[in-house]
C-alpha cells in the first residue's frame, strides 16, 4: 500500500504544479517539473500489482479522478504552447515580407525571349 500513497502524492504534487498560472516566462520550469514528475509516477506505476485491498482500490480511483484532471491541465499548456509557437512563425514571417517584400513574386514580366534561334 506504501507504493499507491507514494503515487498518490506525487499525483497531488503534479495537479498543483499544473494548477499555476502558465505564462512565457515561467512555462519551462513547470514544464521540466511536469516531466520529472511524470518520470516518478512511472516508475512507481510499474512496480503497483494486484491484488488491492478496499482502501487501496479507493486510493486508485482517486488517482484515476486526478489523473482526468491532470490530462485536462496538460492539454491547456500544450495548447498554449502551441498558439505562441504559431504566433512567432507568424511573426518571423512578417519580418521576412517586411525586409523583402518581392521575394515571393515569380513573373516573367519584362523578360525577352529571343525565338528566331
């Protein structure tokens, strides 16, 4: 039973780390502490085994509820994340349209070509 305690807490650690507000600044540190964390709940997952008791079984569904939880979290960075990396795609591109403006334009307009060869 040690080892559900163990993974319930470190299920508790991981909602509260996902719980903070996520912004540019501090996305990376709680991006490395959810990947530890995760690395820790993983390998304490392996070693649980059945057969459970009744306050072990209780313990695991809690864990399932908080599990729900966290994957709804993690989806919410992930998404963040993903909207600032367009927006600097977006923003890079800007800047590369703004320097060269007729980098893209492909026109033959003005062009001789000579056909009496």
């Amino acid at each position: 039973m040690g080892r559900l305690n163990v993974l319930y807490d470190i299920t508790i650690e991981l909602k509260k780390v996902l719980d903070q507000s996520v912004n540019p600044k501090n996305r990376e540190a709680i991006i490395n502490a959810v990947d530890t964390l995760i690395e820790q709940r993983g390998g304490i997952m392996k070693d649980v085994a059945p057969p459970f008791t009744e306050k072990e079984k209780l313990i695991g569904q809690n864990i399932i509820a908080l599990n729900e939880q966290i994957k709804g979290e993690m989806k919410h960075v992930f998404e963040g994340l993903k909207r600032d990396m367009r927006q600097v795609n977006k923003q890079k591109e800007s800047n590369r349209s703004y320097i060269n403006p007729y980098r893209n334009m492909e026109s033959t307009d003005g062009m001789y070509l000579d056909s009496k060869q």
